[in-house]
C-alpha cells in the first residue's frame, strides 16, 4: 500500500479524494487545504490528518505520492517543493501556467528520479483509447489532417472578474479548455508538433478570449485545427470531439462514441466498409468505484501503478504536459492579440 496526500480539496479536490480513497494499492494519509471549515468537518468525519500548511504536512507524515490539485497558479511551487524531497506528483492540468516553469519540473523529476502525471483525463477515456489503437493499427491509413473541437458554456454574459478574466490566473479559453484539446491532439499525433497559425476571439470577457482557433502541425506531416469555443450557449456540458482524415477513410468520435469509415472493409478487426459505429458501451468500463466518469478512476488506477513501480512512465507525463503548455504559449503568441 502506497501513502498518499491531496493538496487542495476544493470541486476537483473534492472529487479527486472520494475516487483515491476507493483505489487499490493506495490510502489517503493526510490533507491540505486553507479552509479551516472544510478541514475540521473532514478531520471529524474522517481518518485522514488535515493540514492548512502543506509544507508542514509533508514534513510530518511518511508519503509515497502527493496529488496536487490547487490553482494553476501554484502548481510550480507546491510540484517544485515536492519533487526536490522526492515524492512522486500527481498534478491536475495544466501542469504550470509557464511552459519555462514547466520544462524545468521535467528536468528536476529527472533529476531526483521523480514519477509523475498530469490531469489529462481524455487519454484514459474508453472512446479516445479505441481511436489511439486504431491510429496505431493504421486502420484509415496515412493521417493527413484533423479537426479537433472543444466546447461549453462557461462565459455567456460580460465578464470582468475572476480568475477566468485572468490570464496570470490560468483564465481565457486558450488556458483553461485549450489545454484538453492540445493534449488530445498530441495524444493521438505526437510531441513533434508546432503552432503554424492562430486566433483569438473575444465575445463577453473583456481581458481574455472565448474563441481559440489554432492550427498545429506535427511532424510536417498531419496537420490539425483546434478550434475551442467556452461562449457556445448551445452546449451543456464541456464536450470533445475530433475528425480524422486518412487515405484509407475517417475516423469521427467523441466520449461516447465512435464511427469509423473505411473505403475498404478491415477483415481482421471485423469492421466493414462503409460507417462502423461503436459506443462507450460497448467498451471496458469496470473501474473500483464511479464518480464523475469512469476516466476519472481509470486516471487514479494509472497513478497506483506508477507508484507501484508497476509502470515506468504515466500516459499523461510531465513531458507531454509541457508540450502542452508550450503549445499554449506558441498560440497565444502567434495571434498577435485579442479581437
């Protein structure tokens, strides 16, 4: 059994501590938060040790693994602190707010041989990984390009204040859906990729944008638009979807299913010419216990195993999360501002 301590229980905190307690291979210790409220209800009606200070926390109780799950805006400190003692990190996304800041975590994990994973839950989505196989099985053959959309509404009315209205906070849609989209893109693409073109549009912050297009290019070969939209009224909840074009037919998923078009049927995968479709019922969906998705417990069931030294390398790394963020910051450069 793995020790672990949670760094801030706010929404996702609070989501994130009810699947832990319920993953094998690891027990909740200890955790921090700065609502003193919040602690003393917890510290009462449950086992674990509460702390308003985490650097006191992670002095006093023996961890395997913290999971980090603040602000973005202290992501690096509380990541940096950890690392240089050793402890393994799960952070939620984005990594940091820097793609300077977060290059150098890669470099410190490295350096004191420190495993961690960042929050990108799309790669542990039952759908998303059936679309991952089938690019790696070069089902619809040579990729030449794709269109990856994010959308919600977030930001439906004029908005001036908060964190949302800020990017130094981890605000705008570039940085708080952009990097969902990003990450998706370099999951099934590659970390060989660049920032060829993008926009940014404002419709009711007055800081920051609520449109992103940007186009990516990986490895001069498949080229991608991400078009991220938090001002769509239309929607409901956040929703992801991708288009892939191949010379061999298309792929069209979201988290709940997948179609597969072929111009030649595929024997060997059972799939016909013409439209497959293919639901998230259809797929794997067992996971110890079931809160917000079965992503989210499929994501903490990957960290057990880092932990465990059962796997060397987490699907969401620090490495690919800084490819990430330096996507973030390429896109937000290349637009040359706000419209």
């Amino acid at each position: 059994m793995k020790n672990i301590a949670l760094i801030g229980i706010g929404k996702m905190g609070m989501s994130h501590l009810a699947i832990a307690n319920q993953t094998p291979g690891i027990e909740v210790k200890a955790i921090c938060d700065t609502s003193k409220p919040l602690l003393r209800f917890l510290e009462k009606n449950t086992k674990f040790a509460a702390y308003t200070d985490y650097k006191k926390m992670i002095d006093e109780v023996p961890l395997d693994g913290v999971m980090v799950l603040v602000p973005n805006a202290f992501h690096f400190d509380l990541a940096k602190y950890c690392i240089e003692r050793g402890i393994d990190l799960f952070v939620e996304k984005p990594f940091t707010l820097s793609y300077a800041d977060s290059k150098s975590l890669v470099e410190l994990a490295n350096a004191h041989n420190v495993k961690g994973q960042v929050g990108y839950v799309n790669r542990f989505n039952p759908i998303f990984q059936h679309v991952k196989k089938l690019l790696d099985q070069n089902v619809i053959g040579e990729v030449s390009n794709y269109l990856n959309r994010m959308t919600g509404g977030v930001i439906l009315k004029e908005n001036s204040e908060g964190w949302r209205n800020d990017y130094k906070k981890g605000g705008g849609c570039l940085f708080d859906y952009g990097p969902h989209c990003f990450d998706l893109s370099t999951y099934f693409f590659g970390t060989d990729v660049k920032v060829q073109s993008s926009a940014l549009k404002k419709v009711f912050s007055t800081a920051v944008d609520d449109i992103v297009y940007s186009t990516l290019l990986h490895g001069d070969k498949v080229v991608g638009l991400n078009y991220i939209n938090w001002s769509d009224s239309s929607v409901r909840k956040a929703t992801n979807s991708i288009e892939i074009m191949g010379s061999k037919g298309k792929i069209s998923a979201s988290k709940q299913e997948l179609g597969i078009f072929l111009t030649e049927a595929n024997t060997q995968l059972n799939l016909e010419k013409g439209w497959n479709k293919i639901y998230v019922t259809d797929e794997n969906t067992n996971v110890p216990y079931y809160l917000r998705g079965e992503d989210f417990s499929r994501q903490l069931m990957e960290f057990s195993s880092l932990l465990h030294g059962e796997i060397d390398e987490a699907t969401s790394s620090f490495y690919t999360a800084s490819v990430t963020d330096r996507l973030l910051e390429e896109t937000k450069e290349l637009s040359g501002g706000l419209l």
